[in-house]
C-alpha cells in the first residue's frame, strides 16, 4: 500500500534521522562535518548483542547494502531517576525493509501485548522483556512472536526525544485536552496543558506522549505518531538545518544501537527517496483483558499470523512458518482467569 507523504512523516524521524539529516545538510562543507559527527556518536553508541552480528534465524551475516533487514526500535521509559537496567520499553515499533522494492513495512507492537517471553517460561507483557533481560530478551520475543530474524536494534530513552524537541527550539502541537502530567523525574503534576494549539517544549511533548489517563493505548499510539511528524517537520524547516549538530549531539548520546555507522548510511535511498518509499504500516489487533486482575492486551491469533506472513514475505524468506505453535498462544489461555472486554 502507497502511504501518503504525512503517514510517512510520521516516522521517518526516529527510524532514519541521523541520514535525513545528513542528506539534508549535506551543502558546501557542513555535510562533512555532520557526517564526521554522526559517525562519532555512532560509534560511541554500540553495543553489540550477546548473540553476536547475525540472528540465530539467519544462515549468514546480513549486508543492508544488498540484503532485506529489519530493525526493532525501542523507547525506553527511563530517567535519571530511573534504573536504566530494569527499564521498561514504552514504545517498540519493528521495521522490516526490502532492498529491492525500496519498501518498509511497520508494526506497532502495544506494551502491553500478552506474549512468551523466552527463557522465561511464562507469558507477560511485552513491554516487561527489556526490564528482564535488557535489549536482548526484548529482540528475541520480538523474533519468537513473529518468526522472523531480528537484525538491528535501535534503543532511545526519553531524553532523546526531549533533548531533540529542546533542540528545534519547541514544536508547534494542537493539544487534544487539557492535562496535568508528571515530568521526566517523576514529579506528579509538573506538566499542565491547556487544550488547543500551542508551542511545546520537551519536557511537555513528552508528557503528551506518555499520557495514559485520558484516552486509550490506541489513541496514544496516534498521538505519539503525530508529535513525531510536528516534530520531524520543524527538522524540515530550512532555519534548522544549522540545528542538525545539536540534533544528532542529542539522540547520539542517548541512543544504544548495534548498527555500524556504514550500515546506517547503506540506508541512505530510503531516505533521499523518502517521498518516493512505499511504506506500510500494520497495527495489532486484540482484546482488553484482565489475567489475575492485571491488565494485558490480548492479541488476537488472526491478526498476529496475518502480521507474521507479511513480514515473512517482504523479508524473502524462503521457509516462513505460519502455523507455528506460537500462533495459538495468545488466545488460548484459561478462560476462567480471564475477563474480555470488548476492544
């Protein structure tokens, strides 16, 4: 499906900034010295995975100058005053990119999905995976939910997002309802919005993007694509390309990734294309329910296999199992100990 140019505003930000910035600032010399930049805070960000450069679902090493890959990016919901260890992650969003089609395909994963969680034995949310076993635990219940390799992950914290907004000088939000929110140091009340247009600094588009107490996950799941797209538009704004060092200062020093610099910028057509690229993005579907009158998103098997063949197919590969035992495992719970509620 051809996604319009605002639905594919919507993410490109957090997926790809560091290139759109490096495209967009490449003019007479300062694209040098952001791409020096960048590649310094690439490089400081690594941190490899336990399993090593390839998936175990992978027979070889994937080059992203030749090969489909796909990338899980996680938002973790720390602070300073947090135990980053034991964080948990408040947004996970999976990308799938076929090389040949210059496509990507995005699924929303809800925190709250009821999933296994591998090596565990037991099914919680998904958003717990990370507080258990760190970036890890979180790319293989990723990989075992949807049968499919996990190649590179990109990890943000808050700070990222808010130290980006700061950064643009604030962005320009039409706020849905008045609010009163907690900050970034979990002081309750700190954030109060009035409903209505406004300019946001970071502190407050992020407690926009975190609020929870005044609609639903489905809705604040929009809301955080739309603050995405405010704020990759101002980064569009010819009067910030001379903010792209503090840009990418920024989210370098709050991003953990196992994607090499020469990695990242083999991606770089998807980015210059970007109004061109074919994106399709995917939502879970599930049911609100109550497992030992604790809540969880109950995922629903249909919507689940139908996610996991997409993937499959516009990752190439050739042995995709659709009708794994893990299929039935997210519905298929005692009945007794669960009270649906109509989604």
């Amino acid at each position: 499906m051809k996604m319009k140019k605002t639905s594919k505003k919507r993410i490109i930000l957090w997926s790809f900034l560091v290139l759109f910035l490096l495209a967009a600032g490449a003019t007479a010399g300062y694209g040098m010295y952001l791409t020096d930049k960048a590649k310094t805070v690439t490089d400081q960000a690594q941190q490899e995975l336990n399993r090593g450069d390839k998936s175990k679902k992978r027979d070889e090493v994937v080059d992203p100058n030749y090969d489909n890959i796909s990338i899980l990016f996680l938002g973790i919901d720390d602070s300073d005053v947090r135990n980053i260890e034991n964080a948990r992650s408040d947004a996970m969003i999976l990308a799938t990119l076929n090389e040949k089609e210059k496509s990507i395909k995005l699924v929303s994963i809800p925190r709250d999905s009821y999933v296994d969680i591998p090596s565990k034995g037991f099914k919680d949310k998904i958003t717990h995976a990370h507080a258990f076993g760190g970036v890890d635990l979180a790319v293989s219940t990723v990989e075992n939910m949807f049968n499919i390799p996990v190649d590179y992950y990109v990890r943000l914290n808050f700070n990222a997002f808010i130290e980006t907004v700061n950064a643009l000088g604030g962005i320009e939000y039409d706020v849905p309802f008045t609010l009163s929110e907690k900050n970034s140091n979990d002081i309750a009340g700190a954030i109060k919005l009035e409903k209505g247009k406004q300019h946001l600094n970071g502190e407050e588009a992020l407690a926009l993007a975190r609020s929870r107490q005044y609609d639903d996950d489905m809705a604040r799941g929009q809301r955080q694509m739309e603050l995405m797209k405010a704020i990759f538009e101002e980064a569009s704004k010819t009067k910030s390309i001379g903010k792209y060092g503090s840009l990418i200062d920024s989210i370098g020093k709050n991003m953990k990734t196992n994607m090499e610099f020469e990695e990242m910028v083999s991606l770089h057509d998807y980015v210059l294309r970007r109004d061109n690229v074919e994106i399709d993005t995917m939502q879970l579907n599930g049911n609100h329910a109550y497992i030992d009158d604790i809540y969880y998103y109950r995922l629903k098997d249909q919507s689940v296999t139908d996610i996991k063949s997409k993937l499959q197919v516009h990752l190439d590969l050739e042995n995709g199992d659709n009708g794994s035992k893990d299929d039935s495992a997210y519905a298929k719970d005692d009945e007794d100990s669960i009270q649906d509620k109509e989604s």
